[in-house]
C-alpha cells in the first residue's frame, strides 16, 4: 500500500514538473518582445530622435500619443511607429 502511494506521489510530481516547465516557458515568450518581427528603440532613442527631455517623454507615454511596452524595467518604443510618422508628416508637406 505505502509503495503505490509513494509511486502515485511520483508521478503526480512528475507532472507537476512538466506543467510547471510548460507555463514558464509560455510566460518567458510572453515577455519577450520579438525583435525578429518589429525592432524597438530604447527611451534614449526615442528622445534623441525627437529632440525632448525625459518629461515630455513621460508625459506622451501617459496620454498615450505613442506606443510602447515594458520589459522589466525598460521601457521600449516600436521603431514602425515613428518611421510611420515621419512619413505621413513627410506627405502633408
């Protein structure tokens, strides 16, 4: 009897371990931005490229005039939209 318990015990931690290895590897891939698909500038980039100071930055980031994602504690700005931008204010000229 003890030897079946042990045995199921086992097992279920067996797949305890498979689960737990499935989420984490479904959480990194969440996190991670995919660079091979979109590339990002960083916030000193972005504020490079348009010539602002790190308030301002802050302040477009919270009225949400441009797009961006965090990764940790960096925040990341898709490159897409800023070409997208230069090139719509480049036609209206």
């Amino acid at each position: 009897m003890k030897n079946n318990n042990i045995s199921e015990n086992q097992d279920i931690d067996l797949l305890m371990l498979h689960v737990l290895t499935e989420l984490l590897e479904i959480l990194r891939s969440l996190k991670r931005p995919n660079t091979s698909e979109t590339e990002y500038l960083d916030s000193s980039d972005v504020k490079r490229l348009l010539n602002i100071s790190d308030s301002t930055l802050n302040r477009m980031r919270k009225q949400k005039k441009i797009p961006f994602i965090r990764f940790g504690y960096k925040i990341f700005y898709p490159k897409s939209f800023f070409i997208n931008a230069m090139q719509q204010k480049n036609n209206m000229i």
